[in-house]
C-alpha cells in the first residue's frame, strides 16, 4: 500500500511540475555572451554572441548611471536605462538597472514592465510609490513614500508609479531580473499609439465625451 502511495505521488510530479520546470528559462552555459547588437543571426530570447576575443572587459563595467539625466521634461523626470541595448553585456544574464531622477513634483508616470520584477532604492529625497493590484485586489493601490535609503518591490506586470512628493530633487535606482524588462506608458499607450485607438472605442472605456479623447490624444501626439 505504501509503495503505490509512492507512486501515485511521484506520477502526480512529474505530471504537474515537470512543465513548470521546462517552462523556466535556460541558464547560460558559457561564462558571458555580450550582445552582438547589430548580428543578423536570428534569435528568439536575446541578442546573438560577439566572439569571445572581441569582448573587452567593458562587459563587466561601465559608467552609464554615474550621470544623471536632465528632468527638464513634460514628466518632470529622467530616467537612464541600462538594460541589454545599453551595457550588452547583460545579455543572457537576466539582470537590468535604471536610474531615475526627479524634480520636485515630479513623476514616473502609470505603467508596466510585462517581462520583470522591479526592485528599487531611494537614493535622495521622498518618493510616493504606488502599485496597484489587479481584479484579484480589486484594483488596490498599495502606496507608501519612500524615502533615502528605503526599498520597495513591483511585482512583475502590475502597473506602478513614482511621484516626488519632496521640495528638493529626488532620485532611486531600480534593479530587474531581466535584460529586457520592457515598458508600456499606460498614458501614451491610451493616447499616443500609432495607430491611434479609435475615439469611440476611448470614449466608451473611459465614459467621457470624444472632446476629452481628442485633447488627450494631442497632449500625447509627440510621446513623451
């Protein structure tokens, strides 16, 4: 009886863990593969590999973050990124940073990285943080202000925001377990996408009469 207790329970791993472990991503099986960004090799999940001769010690190092960005910008924030178009030697290595100031008042505006967790550290100044939940939370907006020398953590796909609710110019930096953890600006993504989303489709989802999509979609014509 208690061998077929055993064997019920390994078929039921094997069954129902063994896709979830072939559903991880692979780990790399060389020391680095710095990016060939302009190879025409196709790949599926990365950038193809420079020869390992052709890759100087700049894949381990750089300086990218030490200057800060100008948040002389309609957001009142500059971020600068350092994913694996940046600093390829990121690539296959699951790992990103961003570094991110602000003015007083202002913002990293809603939005979305759909292929990574985020975890930060306020650097200078307050940050009011906010995430908010899916319908699992009933949209909850989990909110706090962080400040210098505090964390905070975004899990993957939830739309969050910064807000620097200080008179002074605040600034964090932002780590994500991927390479290329992307981004959708959920402002410019409702208002500025090319091709536009059609008037009446917004003006239903967002129960306001078509003046108010049309200025909104000019506020947003030229990006960010």
């Amino acid at each position: 009886m208690g061998c077929s207790k055993t064997l019920v329970a390994g078929l039921f791993a094997m069954l129902f863990l063994a896709p979830a472990v072939l559903a991880t991503d692979p780990d790399p099986l060389q020391d680095f593969c710095v990016a060939d960004l302009d190879g025409k090799a196709v790949s599926v999940n990365g950038h193809t590999c420079k020869p390992m001769s052709e890759a100087g010690d700049d894949f381990l190092f750089s300086s990218k973050l030490a200057k800060a960005g100008n948040t002389s910008t309609p957001n009142g924030s500059a971020v600068t990124e350092l994913d694996v178009a940046e600093w390829p030697g990121t690539n296959t290595l699951g790992v990103s940073m961003n570094r991110v100031v602000f003015a007083p008042g202002g913002t990293n505006p809603p939005h979305i990285h759909p292929r990574a967790t985020e975890i930060g550290i306020v650097m200078k100044g307050e940050l009011l943080v906010g995430i908010l939940g899916s319908l699992d939370s009933r949209n909850k907006l989990y909110s706090r202000v962080v400040r210098a020398g505090e964390t905070f953590l975004i899990p993957r796909g939830l739309m969050h925001f910064q807000f620097n609710v200080g008179k002074t110019e605040a600034s964090m930096v932002v780590s994500f377990n991927s390479q290329n953890p992307g981004i959708v600006f959920v402002p410019l993504t409702l208002f500025g996408s090319n091709p536009p989303i059609p008037t009446p489709v917004l003006t239903k989802a967002l129960r306001v009469e078509a003046g108010v999509v049309e200025l909104l979609k000019s506020k947003f014509a030229a990006g960010f």
